[in-house]
C-alpha cells in the first residue's frame, strides 16, 4: 500500500484500509471508519487491503 493512499471518500483525508464493493457505484478504497458504516448497506463487500494493518484501531 503507498503512503499516499487516502480514503477515497470525499472530505476524508484518513489512510485507506479497505476495499469495498459497491453494486450500485464505482468500486473504491476507504478507510476504516468509512469501510464500517458502508458495509452495513446491503450489497456492499468489504476486502482489507494488504499492508494496511497500521489502519486498523
């Protein structure tokens, strides 16, 4: 993972930790706050992204 990764999500300058999968949008790379409250929709899949250990609380 680079050091530069950010969340994808907008205004959210925090580390990615996780891909996640969306049915209804583009694919994108999150982070862990972003990651827990988008996998509660359904349909959503969630991958922890490799190296990204540091991320997780």
């Amino acid at each position: 993972m680079s050091e530069s990764a950010r969340c994808a999500e907008d205004g959210c300058d925090a580390a990615v930790a996780v891909r996640i999968y969306v049915p209804w949008a583009e694919d994108r790379e999150v982070c862990v706050a972003h990651a827990r409250v988008l996998a509660r929709r359904d349909g959503v899949v969630t991958e922890p992204i490799e190296d990204a250990d540091a991320e997780w609380p």
